[in-house]
C-alpha cells in the first residue's frame, strides 16, 4: 500500500513538472488519472498480445508434429516403391539385373568346354592341313559339324533343368573365346562357300563336287602320264604330246566347270582347282591355241575402214561439175570499158 502511494505521488510529480506531488493543482491531477488509465490499459493489451503468442506458437508446434508423423508414414510408403521400380528399371537391362539370374552346375559344363576345345582343335588342324591344294570343304565338313553340334549342346538346357551352360561358357566374361572362335570358323566356312558344295546339314559331299574332282584327277593323271615321255616341242614352243593328248579331258573339265558356275554351285575347292589347271594349261604347256578368226577379223575391219575412202571418192566422180563463174566488181567494169574504148580509138 506504501508502495502503491508512493507511484502515486511519483507519476503525479512528472506528470505536473514539479518536484513534489502536493503542488499539483485539481486540473494536474486529473491529467494524471488519465495517465495511469493508459498505462493499464497498456499493460493489459500486451498481456492480450503474449498470450495470443503463446498460442500461436503451441499451434505451430502441434502442426509440425503432426507433419512429421504424416511425412514419415508417406515415406514409409514411398521407399518400397521407390526400391520397387529402381529394380524394375534395372531388371530391364540384359546385363544389370538385381534378381539373380540362374544358372547351371558349372561341374555339367565343364565337359561340354572340354569338348568344344578338342573340336576347334581337331578342326583348325583339318582347315591348316588342307589349305594347299584348297580341299577345305570336302575334308572338314564332319570336323565343322561337330564343332556345330557341340554349340548347340551348350544353348541347350543340361540334365534335369530348364537353364543351359551358355550363361557359364557364353556371356560369363567380356572377352567371350568361345563366341569369338565359333563366329570365326562360321565366317570361313561361309566365306569359302562350302554349302554350295555339300549336302544339307553338311552331311555330306553332292554328286556333280565329286564328279568334277573326278574329272580334275584324271586329267591330272594325263598330265603326269604324258610328261613321262620325252617332250616333244612344237614350232609354237608348247609341249604338243600334252596338248593333243589332254586336250578332250581339259574341254570336259572347263565345260563342266562353266555349268557349275551358271548354276552357282562352286565353291572353294572346285575354284582352285580350276585355276590351277588353266594356269597349268597356258603357261607351264603353253597349249593355247592362237585364234583362228583372226584374218576374217583383220579383213572386215580393213573393209570398214575402207569404205569412207570409197564413198567420197564415188560421190566426186559421178557428180556434175559446174563450172565457176566470177562477178566483177563495178569498178572493175568501168575501167575495163574505158580500156576497151581507148583500143578502138587507137
């Protein structure tokens, strides 16, 4: 109560300007009323104002936390199916996939290895061995089939499951041998046009292959059984015992190489084999014959030759000549009558 007497007489002071409270006069004290009346209404309206605060604030609170639970359930939801479609998303890609891919009992593929390793042997030694003379096709058709079958038990499921050694064998490294070294023996088989000269499935070798290798040996076999005998060189220069004696074997063997060609039945061996035998042919017995027709031909062609002379020569014959006549200029005229009149007159 002291207290409250003693703000009392405090505000009075500052609110009249005067040291002491007892000065004031009724108007001063009045004004004072008025002041204090602010100063509560002041205080109350900021009490107002921090509670109004406070309430914001245990709201703000409380809507956070609520967030943060809803967030969290939403996250807990979103996370299995973001993981959902990362591994969808890789699964589809041949070489990234999440899911384990299954694969066989390496101790079934083993085997099926070894045994393409002997086949590409056995097979790259049939192809080095017959290289020259070139009888690829005819020699290394079984090697290369089964070579082709031993690929085909790797792309094919093992024993007892549905998965095949070409996960093990085939894609297991980036370098692939096994790939590489069946593309390349495919890629010469096709190359040297071996199909053209085999049955179906490479099983065996067609009937007109073996007849033009049988027609290759026995004109081979004239070759050797004629240069046993002493040559005999004609004016030509040529062995002419060869060339008379082989001659109807060569015409059968060209004869039948030309039908093969046409049909498009050759392949490597057939190829080499014919070129090997002209080069014999024209240059080792130099059995070309000159071309008979060439007088017939120098003769047409001097003929033509010729009737360009023919036709300019006729046409200047028997054509009329006229004769030319020249035109004098006038003033060639006027001196020539002055001259014509100074004759007479003399």
């Amino acid at each position: 109560m002291a207290d409250e007497v003693q703000l009392n007489s405090a505000v009075k002071g500052l609110a009249c300007g005067l040291p002491r409270p007892l000065l004031c006069t009724r108007k001063c004290w009045s004004a004072v009323e008025q002041c204090r009346t602010c100063v509560l209404c002041a205080m109350m309206h900021a009490a107002g104002l921090l509670w109004k605060c406070w309430l914001v604030t245990g709201l703000c609170m409380g809507t956070q936390w609520l967030l943060d639970d809803t967030q969290g359930a939403a996250d807990s939801e979103l996370i299995p199916r973001a993981l959902w479609a990362e591994q969808l998303s890789l699964s589809l890609l041949p070489a990234y996939s999440l899911a384990p891919d299954p694969t066989p009992d390496p101790s079934q593929c083993i085997p099926l290895l070894h045994e393409f390793a002997n086949n590409s042997a056995i097979l790259s030694n049939c192809l080095v061995s017959m290289a020259r003379p070139v009888r690829l096709c005819q020699h290394c058709y079984k090697e290369y089939a089964q070579l082709q079958a031993t690929m085909r038990k790797i792309g094919s499921p093992v024993q007892n499951g549905t998965v095949s050694c070409s996960t093990i064998l085939l894609r297991s490294d980036r370098v692939q041998v096994i790939v590489e070294l069946s593309d390349f023996f495919d890629d010469m088989w096709s190359y040297s046009k071996c199909e053209n000269c085999l049955e179906k499935n490479n099983t065996g070798i067609l009937n007109s292959t073996s007849k033009f290798m049988d027609s290759f040996d026995s004109l081979i076999q004239c070759f050797n059984n004629t240069m046993r005998e002493p040559p005999i060189l004609s004016p030509q220069g040529n062995y002419s015992r060869v060339c008379h004696s082989c001659n109807e074997s060569y015409r059968q063997l060209n004869d039948l190489y030309n039908e093969l060609e046409h049909k498009d039945a050759l392949c490597i061996d057939l190829e080499d084999a014919m070129n090997s035998t002209r080069k014999l042919w024209s240059k080792t017995f130099n059995c070309t014959l000159p071309c008979t027709d060439t007088v017939p031909v120098i003769a047409v062609s001097a003929f033509i030759l010729f009737l360009p002379v023919v036709f300019y020569l006729s046409s200047f014959l028997h054509s009329e000549q006229k004769k030319r006549k020249l035109i004098l200029p006038k003033r060639f005229k006027s001196t020539a009558s002055i001259s014509n009149i100074q004759d007479k007159c003399n």
